[in-house]
C-alpha cells in the first residue's frame, strides 16, 4: 500500500473542526489530545486512501455506499457513547468521562455483520414505503423537557444538543 | 449550613461555557454580566451541596429527581423568556433584551405546585405507554420554514436554535 | 430614496455572526469574503429601511408579513443550497463550494409568484387546522442515522446540524 503523508496542520485543522462541531452539541473528543489527533490523522489518510473518512478501527469494504454506517462519526457512536462512555476507537467520549478524564478501555464492536446490515437495510426500505403508523416507527422519538427538542433514536443523547439539559431531562415523546 | 467557596475562575469558567452553549443556539445570559455572573456562582454553589445545578431562586427538595424540572436551565425558562423575555431567576434573557440591553422586571412563579406536578406526571407516564395518536400529542410540533427544525413545545422558540430565523418563521407541522 | 451609511464595524459585525451561527450548523458564507460581506451590508440597509432584513436581490413589498418567506436566510436558501450549491443571493454555499471555492453562478429564483404564495399559504393555514395524519403531512421527516437528527424538509440538509454527518447518513423517518 503506497504511503500516505498527512501534515501537522492538516491534522489540527480537523482536530479542531471536530472539537469546534461538537463542542455545543454535547459532543467531546478524547480528553488525551495525542490519541485524539492520532486519530484525526487516521481519517485523513482513510480519506485520500478511499475518498471517506471511514473509521480507522474498521477495515473499509472499498466504497463510500458499503462503509457508509462507519464513516466518521459512525452510527454506533451515540449508543456506545451512552452505553461504554466511549466510541469503538476512542475519538469520542461521554461528557462524564472528558470531565473526570477517566482512563477508557476497548469496547465490543457494535455493527452487525454484513449479513445483518444487509437484512436490516433492506427491511428498512420495504417499510419506507409503506403507510406510517405512529405506533410502529423505527425508533422512538425523544423530547428533552427544556427546549423542546426532538430526536429519534434507541435512547436519549447523553446531552441536549441544543440547550445542554442532561439525558434525564429527555422523555419519550411518541 | 457550612460555607461553600467558589473561585472566580470556576465562576467566569461557568459563564464562558454557558455564554458558548447559548450562542449560535439563540440564548442569551443576562446582558448585566455581574448578574449573570452572581447566578453562575449560586449555580456552583448548589452543585456543591446538592450535587447538581438547581435553579438559585428556587428552594431544593435536597433530591436530584425531585428537582429535576428546577435543574438549570429550568423546564420553564423558554416559556418564560416567550412570555416575559426573562427567567425567573434572570440569568437568561430574550435575544431582544440582551440587544436592547432593556432592564429586567422580577417575574411570577410558573412552575406548578408539588401536588399539581405529580399528577402532572402520573398522567405523562400512564399516556406514554398508551398507544398514539399524532392528534393527542402531549405538546405541538413547530417547524422552522427555512431548515425544517422541527420542536415539540407549546409555542415555538424566540430564534431557531439551528439557523437563526425568528419566531415567527416557525408554524405548526403537527 | 434617502441615503442610508452603515458603518464598516456593524458590517464586520453581521458577518462575524453570520458565520458563528453558520459554524457547527452546516451553514457557510461565500468564501469570497468581498461578495458576503458587501451582502451584509445590504442586509444592514434593509433593516434600517423596512424594519427587517429583507433579502438583498428581491423587492421588499414594504411590511414584514409579506416579505416574510425572503427575510434573509429565506425560505429557498436551503433548497437552492442542495440544487445549486449556493442561495439566489450568493451569501450563502454549500460546504462543497465553500471548501472547494468553485465559483459561483446565478441561479434561477424558485420564489413562486405572489398568487401562487397565496393560495399556497390558505391551503397551508387549512390543513393546519385539520386532524392530521402520518401520512399526509406536508414535508417529509428526515431523520440522521448517526445522531437521530429530524427535520421535515423535502430532502435532508448537506450536513447534519447537529453532528455534522454528510447529507446521504439521512434516511426518510416518516
């Protein structure tokens, strides 16, 4: 595999975008900048490798479609922020931890097998087009009691993204 | 009760980061900085002894569950800042206050009483596992027409938190 | 018409707002700094004329509830910004041309004729009073799969407001 030169620069420029991007919306990079920017230069070689900053702890399948679910930030982070306070390769952390600068550890892989996803994709988009029922959508949906702000996922973000309540200020909306 | 001491810098730590979370979201801390400041500080002090942020004006029933809907930013601080461009304590302010730099007024009490916010809940809890009708929504959903923001709350918010229109781009979706 | 000044300050003042609430939203200014900011001097000039930051290329019908859907961001910035990259003014462009500094050209005004924007506005104001049903509500939801995101708009932003995830991580919710 030909080598991939990615600049100091380059690496802090999005170091900072991504701090910038989350910080605001309850989102936190690893409190230990150096795993932090090693990571950012991870993803910007992935990116001039496959044209995609896709996760650099996962293998790329080699098109944007197929890696789409683990392109950065994947759409594992959010429940293993919840769950682990930690995403799969450690660029992200709960509030919780980036305060308390707890040490992280490895945390179980999260995306199904492509088999899986494949199935899941496909049921997705059978129901896409079919009526709507209330009752019966892909995820419910969350409202944090302070501003009103509503989100469709398994559980509630750790923090409002946009008024910074906490997660237990969420309930379920419908 | 012993004397708790917050530092300036935790305090002016406090302001700058509520200042940012607010900015680009359409809050505004209190345009009177020693204000605003002096409620930062009380916040401090209650996280200290009670373990989270609740609300300086108002008194503490000692447990984080009981005073969840008074843990800054308060339940009612959006409705109030529509109604009285103000919070009750006055830490927040209305995008127009905060650019007219016009003197705040102490404002009433909004937040029901013990009795009421139980029944409150017990209603919301047994609805929640009722099945749903999107006609008997606890709340309404606002829609900004310029990004399509959509929010669940009983009138929509003085500024769109994502891209800024005014109240009265929003109109009801559902 | 009399003169109006506006000075180089509230000039530099707009557009550093403009941007902050662009940054972290998905939003950017022309990155020909000239074009953006001779636009928020027009902005200026219009609010000091009518009341409200009418949109610098079209004709303002003198009162805010009729120029509503063109005060700036208008109505159409977000669709043009996926059809064309840029608004009808060119103030704002995507995170594409933003990043890329491709040049910009006019685009055509999607702004439908003022019967249309009647009829459409009572056909509107109609339905909003009807029971409403999942299926039949005037935009589609579009929801994030990275952070669960929604937002009724006929197609998904080009960046995520909230996680900065790329326009194709969205899938239609309901």
């Amino acid at each position: 595999m030909e080598k991939i030169e990615i600049s100091q620069n380059e690496t802090e420029d999005l170091f900072n975008k991504l701090t910038m991007q989350g910080q605001g919306h309850g989102y936190f990079l690893n409190y230990d900048e150096k795993i932090a920017k090693s990571l950012c230069e991870a993803l910007l070689k992935n990116e001039k490798r496959y044209g995609h900053q896709v996760c650099p702890c996962r293998l790329s399948a080699g098109s944007r479609e197929a890696d789409l679910d683990v392109i950065c930030p994947c759409d594992y982070r959010d429940p293993d922020l919840l769950q682990y306070g930690v995403c799969y390769c450690g660029l992200y952390v709960s509030k919780k931890i980036f305060t308390e600068k707890t040490p992280t550890k490895p945390i179980p892989e999260r995306r199904p097998n492509k088999e899986t996803r494949l199935l899941n994709k496909q049921k997705y988009m059978e129901e896409i087009n079919q009526p709507k029922d209330i009752n019966k959508l892909p995820y419910p949906v969350m409202r944090c009691s302070v501003c009103g702000y509503i989100c469709a996922r398994t559980d509630a973000p750790e923090v409002c993204p946009i008024c910074g309540a906490s997660h237990d200020r969420f309930q379920r909306f419908f």
